[in-house]
C-alpha cells in the first residue's frame, strides 16, 4: 500500500521491521528473483526438525515443528477436547510478548489490513505495517494459502508452549451446511467472541484485551471507540436469534452454496481464481459484515482493513482454502500448477508482486523444503505444506446441498413465498459488470430486486409496484433509504438475492497499488434462478434494480452514490461469467 502513483520498489518496504518479518517463525529473504526452474531439493512437508541445534533458546513462536502433517477438520466436528485445546492456543496467540500489541495474533492480523486506513483507527501506531491486498488477480487463492499456513504453523507452536505435541491443524467453517441440530456458526467460533478476560481482568473488547493494540506514537495506549462509546475492536456473545440471521444472508440471500458450485464447475483455473475471490469468499465477508447494524464488531469482518482481526476470518479462509484445494481435484483444476508455468513469463514485475503474481509471496517467510521464500510454486501440494483436508472431507459439485428456494414476497401474502419444484431449465444472474474500485468505498451488499416490465398487466407484482412505486418502468427504493437495515431491504417486494462487493475504502488517501494497477475493476453476481421462478416473471420481461448497503457507515444508498453500475441479467450461473451476458 502507498500513496497514488508512488513508484514500486523490489525491496520491502522501511516500516517493515526485522521483528515483523520474522514474526512468523522465519526471517524473510528479498534476494534474487525466484528461479523456478531447479528442482526442489526435498520431499519432505515444509515443517522443521524439532532436533536442531538452537531450537530451546527460541522463542516459542519460532520453535520448529514436528514432522508429522496435521488434518484440518471442520469446526463443526471437533471433540470437546480438541476444540478446548485450539481455543488454549488461540488465547496464547493473543498474549503480548513485550508489552502492548506485541501479540503473534495482532502481527499475523495486521498483514491483510495493515495500520495505514483510517478505518482500522491504527495509523498513529508506532512501527507502521502496510498491507498485503491480494483481492481481484489470480493468485488470491494461492498468497492467502501461505497466509493461512503461517497462522497454523503460529497456533501449532501455541499448542506445543501450552504442553501438547503441536498436532493440531486450523479449523475450517462450513458455510454452505448447518449441521442438523447444531449451531450455523461452530461452537468455537462462538467460544472465542465469548471470552471476557485477559490474565483473570475482565476484557471490555471481548477476546480484544486492554493491551491488544499497540502505543501511538506518543506513547498512549490505543483503544479506538465507536460514536456510541463502545470500543472499536470488540467481541461480543453470540445467540441462537443471530445465528439464524446469519445462516439465511450466507445461504438464502448471498447463495454461497450456488456460487461455490459454479466456481467448482467452471474450466479456465485463471478465472475460477477470480470468481472464488468474487463469491463465496466476499459473499461471507460481507454477509457477517451485515450483521454490524445489530451485532457490534462483525462488522470487521466486512472491511478489508479489519477483516484479518475477527477469530471469524480465519475459520472461513480456512474454507475458502479447503474448497481451492477441491477445485484442484476437478479436472480444470488439476491443470492449474501447468496454468501457472505457462503464464509465469507474461506476469512481469506488478504492484506488490516483485517476480509478478506467482512469484515470491510477501511478508512471507523462507520455505524449509526449498529454503527459499514462500511462492506460487509451492501451492499446488498441500501435502508438501503440511497438512491435509479429511478424506471424503472436499467439496465436489454433486456434494453440495441442493440451493434452498429463496424466500420472495409476494402482492396479498402474509410472508416470503417459497418456490416449489426444480429450478428452470436456463440460470439466470444479476451481474454488477466491470465495478471500478475506485469509485467505490468500502464493501458493500448489493440487493436485488425484480419487476415486471409488461405495463399492461394490472395485478400480480406489477400491479403492487405500479400502485405503491409508480410505474413499473421507473422502479424507486423507499425514499428513507439510507435508515433501511439489511432486513428491511430484503423485505421489500421483489427481492431475489443479494450480491457483494469485499473493497478497500477508496475515499482515504491512502492507495493500494494492487486495486490501482492489477485489478482495478471487480464483478459481483448473484444467481436468482428459483427466485425469478418463484415470481412467475418471463425471463423476456424481467427488469432488475438495485441498492447498495455500505458494512462500514451501515446506512444503505442507491448505486449511483456506491459508484456501481446498474445490473445485467446473465445467462451465466457463475459470478464470473465465461461467456458475455445478456443484457436485459
């Protein structure tokens, strides 16, 4: 991240100290290109010998780890005793280790959001971070792959300080399923919002203690607050009324399970890439995010800046993870690592991206296996990293649960009406082309609604817009717009879906080179196949309209004020659409 037209170096930047490099375990090389093309000089997992030399004068945080590869499991599966033992080295993870924000938890966090947005209420920290924005190119799967192992690789080495063996691996939560009987969100996600103290001394933030963030520079502690008083940085209980909430915005109004089904389906690796980063990863950001209006802190989870501070964030990168790694099992998937070879020559040096998109990964440390700094090259091979999904235990298009019909309210009924019966023979998606970043500040939800465009019929939706909008063809959102919660906007007639938008704030003057250079335009679709069903309008005569509501002002605006263009009705399930769509 730096200012708008600030040329790119090769070399780290200054702010990043030896200490922040080597807070991961391993120091950080900035050498040479990467060279690719000499063998790998071990087979081994990218895990240490717990015998060298040296190893008991470390800190516990860069001590090597054992050999044996773990299993990540899900969430929802865990035993007692496993879920008490990650939730323990969790919490040793979030223990200062010289003085305030001196934690493993807030430097590993700190890497995705950095301390320069105004947003994050950290920019007059002392020792300044940049961020990392891996959003919008192809190898967001892959730097946030590392990403993940680095966090693992931290809680395995907090369960070894805490007396176990360090075989444990990171959690990951399943958003497309609510286990029968059991909570949406896991149970130790939940554990984790719920802790309340910090070394026997109540926690007013929650799993944030008082010492979480670092000093300013005048050496004052941090502890930004919102307009109503409450700390920024915050947990708070869970309960079974926003659970509910929070499965129906994953799996009814973002349609995470359609997306990730279209995502395993598609056949070009480059831009299935593109189209996990799109949905369901930003669908789930911005989903929990949604949820900021009524459950204080999850909004954190719905802006870059802040997202890699929520406990949430890293269980669902843990999924996202687990379901690129069943996208490599497909068969467009396993030519992905031949993809990468083929395009490493036309990558070049990009913003942030020193021997371009699958080259070296920063602030990544040195690979055991190759003993060179993580790259693209060591993605494809999750056995090589060190760890492994269960067997049976990735997705596969024919395993994900068949959508839910999409609750849509219809003229004269008391409540949302569910669509019977299979889909239509041809999907359909609203589809936001080309959004530019830029003109768009911050992440944002995007609701879909449907009308009917024949001005002739006089009842069914097109009589109740006509008699409580205005015409059909002039379709307005409520003129109290911006006071309208999430729930209200889904509870206005018509509505089929909602897509998302995961952006950094573009109003700042703080820039990222990544969203300026690499990617400065984004697509956001949401498949409404069954709700357009259930609102028995010809596909012929469908009209779409849209509002946007901003995770972070939590107010909803029309698209004009979110810098988003109007939707467009796609023949195309796939949020990333590979083939043109069809204007509607």
């Amino acid at each position: 991240v730096r200012k708008a037209g600030e040329s790119q170096s090769q070399e780290p930047p200054a702010s990043l100290s030896p200490a922040f490099l080597t807070s991961m375990g391993n120091a950080c090389s900035h050498g040479a290109p990467l060279d690719d093309t000499k063998p790998l000089p071990s087979t081994d997992p990218a895990v240490e010998d717990p015998d060298d030399d040296g190893a008991a004068v470390r800190p516990w945080y860069q001590r090597p780890l054992p050999l044996t590869p773990v299993t990540r499991k899900s969430a929802h599966e865990l035993t007692a005793a496993e879920e008490d033992r990650i939730l323990a080295a969790w919490l040793r993870m979030m223990r200062n280790e010289d003085g305030p924000g001196t934690s493993r938890y807030f430097r590993l966090a700190l890497i995705h959001g950095g301390s320069s947005w105004p947003s994050t209420h950290l920019a007059a920290m002392q020792n300044p971070v940049p961020s990392y924005c891996t959003h919008g190119v192809e190898c967001f799967p892959n730097w946030h792959r590392i990403y993940m192992l680095e966090f693992e690789q931290t809680l395995r080495r907090a369960d070894l300080e805490n007396g176990g063996d360090g075989n444990i691996g990171l959690p990951y939560w399943d958003w497309t399923r609510q286990p029968e009987g059991g909570p949406f969100l896991p149970s130790l996600a939940q554990r984790l919002m719920a802790t309340n103290e910090y070394d026997g001394v109540p926690s007013e933030g929650g799993l944030f203690h008082a010492t979480f963030l670092p000093l300013d520079q005048q050496g004052n502690q941090l502890a930004p607050r919102e307009e109503d008083g409450t700390l920024f940085y915050k947990t708070n209980p869970w309960n079974s009324r926003v659970d509910a909430e929070l499965r129906t915005y994953c799996l009814e109004w973002f349609g995470v399970g359609e997306s990730l089904q279209a995502y395993l389906e598609m056949s070009d690796p480059r831009r299935a890439a593109l189209a996990l980063d799109a949905a369901p990863h930003g669908s789930v950001h911005v989903a929990v995010g949604s949820l900021g209006r009524r459950e204080r802190g999850t909004e954190m989870v719905g802006q870059v800046p802040t997202a890699g501070f929520h406990p949430l964030f890293w269980l669902h990168h843990c999924n996202v993870d687990r379901a690129y790694e069943s996208f490599l099992q497909t068969p467009a998937g396993r030519g992905a690592e031949a993809a990468f070879y083929a395009n490493r020559f036309l990558d070049g040096r990009e913003a942030g991206f020193p021997d371009g998109q699958w080259g070296r990964y920063e602030p990544f440390g040195v690979n055991p296996r190759t003993r060179e700094q993580y790259a693209g090259r060591d993605t494809f091979d999750i056995a090589l990293l060190g760890y492994s999904y269960p067997p049976g235990g990735l997705y596969t298009p024919a395993s994900l649960q068949a959508p839910r019909p999409r609750g849509v309210l219809l003229p004269g009924s008391p409540g949302p009406v569910e669509l019977a019966g299979p889909p239509g023979p041809v999907p359909a998606s609203a589809v936001f082309r080309d959004v530019v970043k830029l003109k768009v500040d911050g992440s944002k939800a995007l609701f879909v609604y449907a009308s009917d465009a024949d001005a002739s019929g006089g009842g069914g939706l097109l009589g109740w817009v006509a008699g409580s909008l205005g015409s059909p063809r002039e379709w307005r959102p409520p003129k109290s717009l911006a006071d309208q919660a999430p729930e209200a906007l889904q509870a206005l007639p018509g509505f089929v879906g909602a897509a998302s938008l995961f952006c950094l704030p573009t109003a700042d003057v703080v820039k990222c080179d990544n969203c300026l250079r690499n990617a400065p335009t984004t697509t956001a679709s949401v498949d409404i196949t069954r709700a357009l069903a259930a609102l028995r309008i010809p596909r012929e005569r469908v009209r779409l309209h849209a509002v946007a509501y901003d995770i972070a002002t939590k107010t909803a605006m029309t698209l004009e004020a979110a810098g988003v263009p109007q939707p467009i009705l796609s023949d195309c399930s796939s949020h990333v659409a590979e083939e043109e769509p069809t204007p509607s």
